[in-house]
C-alpha cells in the first residue's frame, strides 16, 4: 500500500471534466430542444412533473463526451487501463442512448422492450467482464467486507465472470432507476466518485481508478449546473445507463462490488423499492408504495423534490463515510 496521498493528478482531471460538461451543456441543450428530443412525462406521477414534459432529454453526453475526452488525454499520457472504463461507459450509454431514441423519436413511451435492453446491457457486461480478466485487469479475489483492504478471498473462475456480469447488470439498472427526480442520481454518482476516488489514493496500482473516478465526479458536477431543480436538461437512459457502467465496473475493478450495498445504499433502496412494488402488486393487487421507485412515493406523500434529493445525498454522504471506515483506509 503506498504511503503518499497526491492530490494533483486527480484535481487535475477533475477540473477539465467539469469545465468541459459546462461548456458542452449550452452547446447540447439547445441543440436537444431544436431537435425536439423532450421528456414525455407519466401522468400517473406526482402532478408537480407535468411541466417537466417537454424539457430535452438525451442530456447524458453533456458528461459522456467530456468523461470520454478527458479519459483519452490521460490515457495518451500514462493511464492506458483507462481506456477499458470508457469503452463500458460508452457502450452501456448506448443502449441507453437507443432506449431514449426510441421514446421520443419512435414515440414509444417504454422504449427498448425489458428483453431488448436486458439483452444489450447483458453483451456489454460480458464483453467488459471477458476482456478484463482476459487481459489480467481483473482477476478472481475479492476484499472481504469489513476486514479493512489487505484481506481478500479467491472466488472460482467459473463462478466470478458470471458473479460479475450480473453485478454490473445489477448496479447499472440501479442507477438507471434512481434517475426520475431533478438532480438525483448524478449528486448521489457524483458523492460515490468522490468515495471511490478516496479509496483509489490508497494504493498505487490504482492509479487509473482514481483518476477515472475523478473524471467521473467532475463529469456529474458539471452536469448538476444543469440537471438540479429546475432542471434544464435530463440525462435520459444515455446518461443513466453510463453512469451505472461507471459505478459498476470501477467496483469490480476495486475488488469490492459489495462495497455498493454501503456508499450506494440509495441505488439499493431504489431498486428494491420497485422489486418490492412489482412483486406486491402482481400477488395482492395493491401497492405498497403509492409509487416506485421510493423517490417518488415520498413526493407523492408530500415532500418537495428538492427535499427528497437533499435528503437521499445527505443519506449518500453519511453511508459513504461509513463505508469509509469499514475499509480502514491508511493514508500515511
């Protein structure tokens, strides 16, 4: 574990990725609205989203294309494991990009069908899962949960690809479904990068993952100046979709893909929310949220938007930290 705690590199990057996603919002925005790429709002949601109809969608490569750029100069310089990172994120914002593209160019308001989407995100998962190991990026160990770093278990191959392409299936639905309230899922991936880029300080090897999470992070800053309440801009299924590739393949990468269910306890609650809701209502025929995922039954139970995101980042920040501790990071 090395000893030293640099800062510059990932300032560094963090920076040119925020300032590229806010110069790329204006030129984006307007373009998504001439193009008439606007979000078609339920109407059986929280009444308070029906003057959101209209607004552009598609949003995501305000972050995707300064994430992609950004990742590329790095990896010219030294960081060529980079390059892994941003061919996941590309390919799971595709498919999200399509999904989009078939909303509201197509007009069919679910876009991809669940087997379609399932399918795409399931070729991308392998594909990435395949090369890393493949190309010995990735190996079968994994850092036993709170025993601090130095400790890890080796998992059978025949059961680690497998493990972790449904980790990633899993991880990048969960932040897909925690998309749909002003601001949300890129505050919550932006308050995770910040953990993940801490954890990667801590050994040398992890060089690339610090400084990819840190791109990530300033990715999501730069996206928020347009994305929180009012929000100018959605990220759609191509944003979404991106940034679960990130949170997913960066976990895996660190060895630790249980470490989500701490720092990203909010893309756990969300997804539960709507398993539990499904399962409820195909057996009962009643809910038990007034709606899924949970960020909107507390909307509809009387919160303000603003007061649901303020609340699942603080929860993002404190889980955080307390995934912090469990891992009993050393620095010095």
């Amino acid at each position: 574990m090395s000893g030293h705690f640099n800062i510059s590199v990932q300032v560094t990057a963090f920076i040119l990725t925020f300032l590229l996603a806010l110069v790329a919002g204006p030129i984006f925005i307007p373009v998504l609205r001439r193009l008439k790429l606007g979000q078609t709002v339920r109407d059986d949601g929280p009444s308070t989203h029906l003057k959101k109809s209209g607004t552009p969608i598609m949003g995501g490569v305000i972050f995707i294309i300064p994430i992609t750029l950004v990742s590329i100069y790095f990896s010219l310089k030294q960081h060529s494991d980079i390059i892994p990172l941003v061919i996941v994120t590309l390919g799971f914002g595709a498919i999200g990009f399509i999904d989009d593209f078939i909303k509201v160019v197509m007009k069919r308001k679910d876009g991809l069908f669940w087997d379609q989407k399932m399918f795409g995100l399931l070729i991308v998962a392998a594909t990435f899962t395949i090369y890393a190991v493949k190309t010995d990026i990735l190996n079968s160990e994994i850092i036993v949960p709170f025993m601090g770093m130095e400790y890890t278990v080796s998992i059978p191959m025949w059961a680690f690809v497998p493990f972790t392409i449904f980790v990633l299936l899993a991880i990048t639905n969960a932040v897909n479904l925690t998309d749909g309230v002003d601001g949300l899922a890129a505050g919550v991936t932006l308050i995770v990068m910040v953990f993940f880029t801490i954890i990667a300080m801590t050994r040398g090897e992890w060089d690339y993952l610090k400084i990819f999470s840190s791109i990530a992070a300033g990715g999501c800053l730069g996206f928020l100046a347009f994305n929180v309440y009012p929000a100018k801009v959605f990220m759609g299924d191509t944003g979404s979709l991106a940034l679960g590739g990130v949170v997913g393949a960066i976990s895996i990468l660190m060895k630790m893909p249980w470490i989500i269910l701490v720092a990203g306890l909010i893309y756990v609650i969300e997804a539960l929310s709507v398993i539990i809701q499904v399962a409820y209502f195909k057996r009962t025929r009643k809910r038990v949220f007034k709606m899924a995922p949970i960020h909107h039954h507390f909307e509809l139970s009387g919160w303000k938007e603003t007061k649901v995101v303020l609340v699942f980042w603080g929860i993002t920040v404190i889980c955080c930290i307390i995934g912090l501790l469990t891992l009993r990071l050393k620095f010095f």
